[in-house]
C-alpha cells in the first residue's frame, strides 16, 4: 500500500520528472511520510480543481506512481516537491489512515515492438521536425531526446509531458497503455499544432505587410510635410491650428482644446478616419465668433424707418421696440423678446426688422415640431455624424457674437423621450446662465449673453412657468380693415407684382375693398394676400392668352362672386347674444343661443359647441347667477345653451357675461338688442369680473362691423389703443354687473 498525492490540474507521465508546489496538509503528510519510508507516492489527477479535501470518488482511476526525488519547505509552510513518474497504474480501491488516503495500484506495462510501432516514432519525429520549424513552442534539448531515445513509450510520453495542451487532453494520453495508440495521438497533435502555426504564421506576415505599409505611409507623410515646410508652399493642417490657438486672446480654455485636439491630429495618419473628426471639429471650433462683434444700431431715424418699411400700424409695438434698440444701443447686453400675436400679424417679420435696425445680422431658426434636445444643444462626438446644435450653428452662420437669432413658433414646440428642448432654452435665454452655454458637440462653454433673443408665439399659456418667466412679451394685435388696405397697397401690393413678373397693374380702391372685405374676420394678412395673388395670377393668364383688356369688375365677380356683404344681424331675439373671445387665432365673436325646453325629469342642461372645461364651468355659474336674480323664480324647464362655430375649440372665462344674459333672457322672454358685443366674467353675486384680451376683442368686434361692446369697469381706455377710425365706430360701455348690463341691452 501506498499513499495517494491528488493533482488538481497537473499530469505526470512515467520516466519523467516534474517539480510541483505542494501546499494541502493531507498531501505535505503523505509526501513526508514517503521520504520517511522511502516509498513511492500514487500521483492521480483530480475530477475537478476546485474540490479542496479530495476523497476516492475524486480522483481519476488511472494515474502514475512516482519517486519522491526532493522535497524542499518554503517559507510559507509549502513544499518544492520533485517527482519521476515510475509506472502507468490504476486503482479499485482505497483505505484511509492517519496521514491520507493508501491505494494499493495495479501496474500497467506494454511491449512497444513491431513495424506499426516503428513506423509510428518516425511520422511522429518527422511531424515533431515540421512543427518546430513552424515555430513549436517546446525546448530545443526535447527535440533532440526525441530524436535520440530509442524506446517508443518514453518518446510519447516526453511530448505528452511537454506539448501545450488541456489537462484532460494529457490524461488521456497517460490512459492510452497501447504504445502505437499513444504514438498516433501525440502525431496528430503535432500535426494539428503545425497546421495552426502555418495559419498563424501566414497571418502575422499579413499583419506584419500592413504595419509596414503603414510605417512607409508615415514616413512619406513626414517627408512630404517638411519638404512643403521648407518650400513654403503650405503648411499641415495642425499648424495651422496651433498658429490660431497662438493668436487667439479668449479664453484659454478654447485654446487648450485646440492645442490639444491638434497635437493628436498632428500625431496620427492622414487616412485614419478619425482625423477628419478632428479636423471638422477643429474647424467648427475656430469659426465660432467667439471675439467679434457686430456694431450697434443704426441711427434713431433710420431705426424708425427700417421698423417701419414692412409694416402698418403697430404703433404700441414699435414704440416697444424701439425702447429696446436705445438700451442695446447704450449697453450691448442682450434681451429676449416674445412676440406674441394670431397668425399672419407680421411677428416674424418684424423681428426681421428689428434685426435691420440693429444692424446686426439676423438668423432664423424654427421651433415648429422640434422635439429633441439635441437639435438646439448638438450631439456628443462619440456619435457617428455628429454635429453643433442649431444655436451654435446660428452662432457660426452669423459671424458675430451678438447678433439677432429669432426662434419662431415657439409654442410648437413637442415633447418625446428624447428631452425637453425648453429645457435647453431655460439655459439659453437666462441672463446669467447664457454666459456659459456648453453644446455638447463643441463642450465649450459659449457666451451667449450678447445675443438679442426674439421669440415668436401664438399664445403663451401652453409654456411652463420657468419659461414664460424668462421672456419679455409683447402683444402684436390684428389688424383692422382700414390698416388691411394699407398694407395691402403699400406692401403687398408691389411684392405681388414682382413674383408674377407684372410691370404694372393699378390697384383700385374698389378691389382693395372687396379684397378686404372678404378677408376681414382674419386678424392677419395672409389669406388677404392669397386672394391679391389669385387676382393677379387670373390678370396673367388673360394676358399670356392674348386678352388685350382686362375688365376689373367682371374679374372680381368671376373669381370671388358677387361680393354682397351680409349685414349684421340686428334683429333683437329672445336667448341670443354675442359675445367676444381670444384665441390662438386672435379675437373672434361668439354667437350664443339658448333655448329653454319643456322640462325632464330630473331638469337638464345641455352644452354645446366644443367647448372647453372653463367655459362650462362659466355657463353652470351663470345658470345658478340668473336663477338667484328673477323674481319670481321660473319654473322647472330644460336649457340647452349653444356657442356657434363647433369646428373650433373654445374655452376660458370671458363668455361669463354674455351667457348670463344670453340665460335670462331666454328664461324671461325678454328679447335683446343684437347690435352690441360682450365680454367680461361674472362671479355668483353678479359682479362683473375684469378679462385679458380686450383689445383684441374690441378689434375683432369692429371688423364684424359691430358698434357697441360692452366691457367690464376699467378697462374702457383700450378703446384708445385702437386706430382713429375704429374709435370712431366703436362705443364701449363700461359695466360694473349683471343689472347694468341687463338694462342697456334689453329691449323694453
């Protein structure tokens, strides 16, 4: 019986020595216990590493029994062991005792003899010489044993010992006892290491051809840099950089950027993909204004006039304005300015304007639908196809560092999963943070405190609060008829005549009108402007088709009918009224109805007319008002309650007023006169309440050719806001409650 010494991922073949680091108490015991008696050890391997107190269904049965040569302690408690592996053997069973595991081994031996065997070595000797000179991984002094020992099992075994190969793989070489057998699978091992050398080799000289090609490349490269050095005919591209960087006086962080993204273009190939990253980013970074600037504005009479060449009226407006030019022209800090007003009012082109009279130059960026952030704040460059967002390329295109940037449609703007693009505006238009705008393509901080902001906008109430905070508005009103003619002699007029190549085409004073009065529920100019261009296109086809005379009359009634305007209707009635709202649009009249019904039960009150949560909120309020104020009071009946023009939403509290009358009136039979307007909310007690929105409305009144508007208390004053001509033919009533306004609008 001997002891057992378990393996946990090392071989021993017979007639070998190997020295193995021995470190497990039952192994130092069974090792010490050995040189003590002098016997030999049984050396099996392990089924798995990882099992630190192996027992007999541990081990693999076949292993080797070895010599103990030398044991040597080391300072940390293990032992240096040398071993020889003496025979091939197996067990079948194992008995414990005080110092590990015995077994009593069963030897294994063969006659290795015959021509198979014979012919075996040399295919194997003649596999192990192809290996090596493919580059074989072993010692050289193993070849020559190889080559030199004439018994066929040791030859086997000292390349089993030896080759690079899985533990598993060597053990079933120690359990192959068939000498020809162990001689086949080492061969074949040899011969599948010289084929993976072959590939290997093959590809390092791949490898090797392009590093060389690559080298040589880099060495033209230099030589070609230094002979256009010394002709003087250019210079690389990274000195041209770090010559920038020397003469910029900014900030020193742009100069360390430079310097830095330019030392790593000088250090790699021109065909490596990422210098053209570097060098567009350089670019990018070098054509941002980042010292210069544009000069104030212009002279206070040519400010004027620039404000004034492409608009009408907008009196308030341009006054506002130009407030803001005489500050930039005084201190050259920035501002940010919203205009807010319907459609086709002039909002863009008037921040246009105000760009000119600055005298700076003017970029446009549209907000419409833009729901990333990343457009307005740029892509990182670890993105393929990155690029600056659309501030800073607004910032590039411009040239200066305070120039006008006008962000239209502001209150288009979407939302999605890719960020909040407001968020990037809070940054942007604060005063304080603008001074350190970072866009993440350039991740520089960018001064943008000089930039005069100026925001387009329908309506605001859409907008977070943080946002509206930051924004100066102003209101753009609509315009009325009168101001609709001039603008559309003086401005639109002449522009339509251009685009159609017409030389000259007079407009009369009756076309204005019909061109006007078809146009005139619009607060803009926009469908005025369609209407002129269909004439003038209508004016061009006769001509192009040889009409020697174009009759004006028959033209208008060919292409917009008749033109017999619809008189208002001023018929007093029971239950209806008009009343005067704001929207994104502008202001607008409201024509409600009520009617009362024969009673369910229980009574019911319907609402029509797609409106919003407010306003029915205002019509039940109303409801419970009148119902407080008739004495007696009426009997049970169904209302229904109706505000024409159901295609377009309504909502907001400025109809409080006008349903109460429109309820009372309905309840009493008492009839009202239908040549006036109201606006104003009520509360439950019948005070009427002040509203926004009042110029607005007032002017949306007078284009619908109504001449009385009845306003809360206080807000009368409006009325002077308005053109002369709408002052004439407006009379605004100031209210104070529901029995003022129910005396001057019932009929007695």
């Amino acid at each position: 019986m001997i002891g057992v010494l378990p393996m946990r991922d090392s071989v021993l073949f017979p007639g070998l020595i190997q020295t193995i680091l021995v470190g497990r108490p039952m192994s130092i015991r069974t090792l010490e216990r050995a040189m003590q008696d002098e016997s030999p050890v049984f050396v099996v391997l392990q089924r798995s590493p990882d099992i630190e107190v192996p027992e007999p269904p541990d081990w693999l049965e076949t292993g080797t029994i070895a010599e103990v040569l030398h044991i040597l302690p080391l300072p940390d408690g293990n032992l240096r062991v040398a071993l020889r592996g003496l025979h091939r053997a197996t067990f079948s069973a194992a008995e414990p005792d005080a110092h590990g595991w015995r077994v009593q081994p069963r030897i294994h031996t063969h006659e290795a003899t015959g021509l198979d065997t014979e012919a075996g070595v040399r295919e194997l000797r003649a596999a192990l010489s192809r290996a090596m000179q493919l580059g074989l991984s072993i010692p050289k002094e193993v070849e020559e044993q190889v080559h030199t020992l004439a018994e066929p099992d040791l030859i086997a075994d000292t390349l089993g010992q030896h080759l690079l190969m899985p533990t598993r793989d060597r053990q079933s070489l120690l359990e192959m006892v068939d000498t020809a057998e162990r001689i086949q699978a080492v061969t074949a091992r040899l011969k599948r290491e010289a084929e993976v050398l072959q590939v290997q080799t093959q590809f390092r000289a791949k490898v090797e051809e392009e590093i060389g090609a690559n080298h040589r490349e880099f060495v033209l490269r230099e030589q070609m840099r230094a002979i256009q050095k010394e002709l003087s005919d250019s210079e690389p591209d990274h000195e041209i950089y770090l010559r920038w960087a020397d003469t910029f006086t900014g900030s020193p962080l742009v100069v360390q950027t430079v310097r830095r993204e330019a030392s790593k273009l000088a250090r790699i190939a021109e065909s490596n993909p990422d210098a053209g990253v570097i060098r567009s980013y350089l670019d990018t970074l070098t054509n941002v204004p980042w010292l210069i600037r544009a000069e104030n504005a212009l002279a206070p009479e040519e400010a004027t006039r620039a404000l004034g060449a492409e608009h009408e009226g907008l009196a308030e407006v341009k006054d506002r304005l130009l407030d803001e030019i005489a500050r930039l022209a005084r201190t050259g800090r920035g501002t940010t300015l919203c205009l807010v007003g319907p459609p086709g009012v002039g909002k863009t082109s008037l921040a246009m304007a105000l760009g000119a009279a600055l005298g700076r130059p003017v970029e446009r960026i549209s907000l419409a639908g833009l729901r990333d952030e990343a457009e307005l704040r740029g892509h990182r460059r670890t993105y393929v196809g990155a690029m600056p967002g659309r501030i800073a390329q607004a910032m590039i295109r411009s040239g200066v560092r305070n120039p006008v940037i006008i962000l239209d449609e502001l209150d288009k703007m979407a939302l999605d999963g890719r960020g909040d693009p407001s968020h990037v505006l809070l940054e942007a238009l604060d005063p304080r943070q603008a001074i350190s705008f970072v866009d993440h393509y350039l991740e520089v901080p960018m001064d943008l405190s000089e930039v005069v902001w100026v925001l387009t906008a329908n309506q605001v109430d859409t907008l977070s609060a943080p946002l509206r905070d930051r924004l100066t508005l102003i209101s753009v009103p609509s315009y009325t008829n009168e101001e609709k003619e001039a603008i559309l002699a003086r401005q639109l007029w002449p522009r339509i005549l251009a685009d159609h190549g017409v030389d000259e085409l007079p407009l009369s004073s009756a076309l204005a009108a019909r061109l006007v009065q078809d146009s005139r529920r619009e607060p803009g100019v926009r469908g005025l402007q369609r209407r002129a261009e269909r004439y003038v296109r209508r004016v061009v086809r006769q001509e192009w088709q040889g009409s020697a005379n174009v009759e004006e009359d028959s033209l208008i009634q060919s292409l917009f009918g008749a033109g017999k305007e619809m008189a208002l209707d001023t018929e007093p009635g029971a239950g209806r009224i008009r009343g005067l709202a704001v929207g994104d649009f502008g202001g607008s009249v409201l024509d409600i109805e009520v009617v009362v019904l024969p009673a369910s039960n229980p009574a019911r009150l319907e609402i029509t007319g797609n409106l919003g949560e407010t306003l029915r909120e205002s019509a039940l309020a109303a409801l419970t008002l009148v119902r407080s104020q008739i004495q007696p009071p009426p009997p049970e009946c169904d209302l229904h309650i109706h505000v024409g023009e159901s295609g377009i939403p309504k909502d907001g509290p400025s109809a409080g007023l006008a349903l109460s009358l429109a309820i009372m009136s309905a309840l009493t039979g008492t009839p009202l006169t239908r040549d006036f307007a109201v606006t104003g909310a009520v509360n439950l007690h019948g005070h009427v309440l002040p509203v926004g929105g009042i110029e607005e409305k007032l002017r949306a009144a007078d284009r619908a050719g109504i001449t009385r508007v009845l306003v809360p208390q206080g807000a009368e004053h409006l009325l002077q806001r308005l053109p002369a001509a709408s002052q004439n033919r407006l009379q605004v009533i100031p209210i104070r409650n529901l029995d003022e306004a129910w005396s001057k609008t019932r009929v007695e």
